[in-house]
C-alpha cells in the first residue's frame, strides 16, 4: 500500500463512527438511509446466478437516471449478464427498483464505503468483471482493489470543474494513482479531459464523447399519460412545473407564482420538490404562502381554487413535465448546481433555471445558446417569464422545438461509450492496457 493511500485509509476508519452518525442524522428526516446499513460495509445478499456481473456505480438520482440507457444497452448487449447498480443515497435506490424492479437480472446495491475491508467483502460477494462509474467518483482503495482482481474501470460521462480540480491538486500522489486504475475516461467535453490529464490520468486514456445525458430515453406513452392526466386533474388550466426543487428555492417559486396569478389568475403550479423527505414541509410551507395544495398521493381532482399541485411521488417526474406548458428545473436559484434541463427539453417544453447550473454548465449554454431556454435571477425574473410562455403558445411550440433539436443533435455519447466498454470486456485488467487497445474517437 502506497503512503498516501495508508494515511487515506487510516483517515476513513478514524471518521467511520462520524459518518455513522451522519447516516442516523440523516434518518431523522428519511428513514431510509437507516436501512441496508450493512451494505455500506460490504454485506449484501448473493446475486442472481448469471454469467457475469457488470457493476454500474450511480451515486444519487441524477447519476442513477443518466445511467438508465446504459444500463439497458448492458442488457441488450449481453443478455446473460447480471448488471449490479449501486447508488449513495435512497432516491438513487428508488429509482433503480421503479425502473428494473421487473428485472431479475438487474440488482441493487448501496455501494461499500472506499474502506478496504468493506470492498474486500463486496467484490468477494459480486465478483464483477467491468465497473463503469458515473461522472466523478474517484476512490483510491476501490480503484485499487479493482486493479488487484483484473476489474476492469471505466468514468463514464466524466466531468471535472475547475473547483474539484483544486480539490484534488492538494493530493496530487494520491489523485494520480486514483486515475491510473481506470482504464478508459470518457469525458463529456474536452475542457473535462484536459483537466482529468491536468491530474495525471494518462492521456492515451482518455477519450471526448459527449454526454450520454442527451441519450435520454423518454417512458413509452407518458405524452398520452399525460394528456390524461391534465383532462382528469386540471383540465382548461395553463400549468407549468417547478421541478427537483430544493431547501430556500420553493419560496421564490411561490412568490413567483402569487406573481403570476396577478395576470393568469387560472394558473396552476406543479411543485415537485427534489427529495421525498421535504413533501410534508413543502405543503405546509404552500399553505403558509397562502395556498392550499393538491397532492397527487391523494389521487382528487384539483378544485378551481387551488392553484398549487404538489407532486408528492418519486418516478413521475417526466410525466409531470410532459403534464406542463412550461418548466423550471429546480437546484439552480440556490447554491446546489442545478438539475438536468434535458428531460423537459426533450418533450419539446421550454425550460428556465437559475443562475447556478454549473453541474449542468455545457447543457444550460447550449440550450440557450439555441434559445431554447431562458435563465432567471429570482422570483420576479421568474414569474414575468412563465406569464410569457404561458400567455404566448406560439412562442411556446418555437422555443419547445429548438429544444428538442439541441438534443437530438447532441445525441450519440452512449454509443461511443458502449464502443468503450466492448474494448474493455475484451481486455480485461486495467494493467495490461496501452493505447492502441482503446477505440479511438472515429472508430
């Protein structure tokens, strides 16, 4: 074990009790952080018998929704396969059991903690041949551990801010050692790459794919699901969504919609906070602003009087946008680096967000840069541009349509991607890979 990586290691076991402390913290408010404790330590149950296992690592809903068509491309590809998704948090599980809970060749994990003896006990129990990780999420004793067993590791839709680039330079031995275990980073710009290489990742390894995120595939039938649903629910009404909102943001977005309501006095608002343990707050907060929410878990129609729906589920969140006239995407008036504006885009509704996107940086330019998109400051910025949408259909269709268009011409990242892996499952060990084994980007 290397010097830098002992300490690392001796760091993470004095802070276990810690981070224990912060899971039960954290249960306060959602119960489910409390359960499958034991996974995070490397105790799981057996999985299905297959003829090999392939690991997709996802660390929260975005990363679990962006690896969606990978993991059905896996599935596609090599139908014997156990594909093995593991997340941090419980909205990432959430997701995972609502979209291959019907798949017995699918699993879910909560992953292990970078703790030695933990993945110890983790790879004896799964036995993985390939790990593709999510976007950012370098740990040293499990890129380790994998090259010690012949895992082959790929980033998949790897991306590095200028931010967590100063992070990582204050541990530039333990950082570089990290990024040689990976034995393809595909990044989504080539700002991205050039940072990873800034780092020490060797640059024969990495390749600019795009964003697999703009590979999103839309649920079967949710336009017609949704047009049911406004004609069961809110029929006659215009609507537009606040979306994956967060702590401090709802407020703005109910100032922005008693704003609103001063020209469209018929308006309604889907409100659908990003984490299921804040629903209850959310309500209560609509209802001290002055308005008397709707909630969807309690399956009435929305009353004339009531102008606020609260989206109270996990799952439903494209049928909600495909429910609406216009959309907000939450994370981006407060300091969190918003949230996925494709999804909205993709159903051809325009989309605003707030000044803080920088976990979404390439997607908000480019879609303004199409004018598909509008960003906004605060609640007036907000409220005077859903009055424009709203008020104006044709705009509506116009900035809808170069939406959909910014995706369309941006799909193609998971193709790319599923080159990468086909290379990988025929290398094997990160160790025995140069530079002529990977696909280059023409091929």
């Amino acid at each position: 074990m290397s010097l830098s990586r002992w300490f690392y290691s001796l760091l993470l076991y004095l802070l276990t009790p810690l981070v224990i402390a912060r899971l039960w913290l954290r249960s306060l408010r959602a119960p489910e952080y409390r359960r499958r404790i034991a996974e995070r330590f490397g105790f799981g149950p057996v999985l299905p018998r297959a003829s090999e296992v392939l690991w997709v690592h996802a660390v929260s809903l975005g990363e679990a929704r962006a690896a969606i068509p990978i993991v059905r491309a896996l599935r596609l590809g090599r139908p014997t396969a156990c594909v093995l998704l593991t997340t941090t948090t419980p909205t990432g599980a959430r997701s995972v059991q609502d979209t291959f809970g019907a798949d017995p060749l699918v699993s879910h994990r909560y992953v292990p903690y970078d703790l030695p003896g933990a993945l110890r006990r983790f790879l004896d129990c799964t036995q993985p041949q390939l790990l593709i990780v999510m976007e950012t999420e370098l740990w040293p004793n499990l890129m380790h551990l994998c090259r010690r067993r012949g895992v082959a590791v790929i980033l998949a839709n790897a991306r590095l801010s200028e931010r967590s680039v100063a992070g990582y330079r204050r541990f530039p031995a333990l950082t570089r050692e990290t990024l040689h275990g990976f034995l393809a980073i595909a990044a989504q710009t080539g700002a991205d790459a050039e940072r990873f290489r800034q780092l020490g990742a060797p640059a024969e390894r990495l390749r600019v794919i795009g964003n697999i995120k703009f590979d999103l595939q839309l649920p079967a039938g949710v336009r017609e699901e949704a047009l049911s649903l406004r004609r069961e629910l809110f029929p006659h009404r215009p609507v537009w969504i606040a979306a994956s909102t967060h702590e401090g943001e709802e407020e703005a977005v109910l100032a922005a919609h008693a704003e609103l309501q001063r020209t469209l006095p018929d308006a309604l608002l889907l409100l659908v906070p990003r984490h299921p343990e804040r629903f209850q707050r959310v309500a209560a907060l609509c209802q001290r602003m002055g308005f008397v929410p709707v909630t969807w878990s309690s399956h009435q129609p929305v009353p004339t009087h009531c102008s606020v729906y609260l989206g109270d589920t996990m799952g439903r969140l494209p049928l909600f946008y495909a429910a609406a006239d216009a959309a907000f995407v939450g994370g981006s008036l407060v300091t969190v680096g918003g949230h996925n504006p494709l999804e909205p885009a993709a159903l051809g509704i325009p989309v605003a967000f707030g000044p803080h996107c920088f976990n979404f940086a390439e997607i908000t330019s480019l879609l303004l840069e199409a004018n598909a998109a509008q960003a906004v400051r605060g609640s007036a910025d907000l409220a005077a541009t859903m009055v424009r949408w709203l008020q104006d259909e044709r705009l509506r269709i116009t900035q809808g349509e170069r939406g959909q268009r910014v995706v369309a011409d941006n799909r193609g990242a998971l193709t790319a991607l599923m080159a990468i892996i086909g290379h990988a499952m025929g290398v094997g060990s990160p160790r025995s890979v140069s530079s002529s084994s990977l696909p280059t980007e023409g091929e």
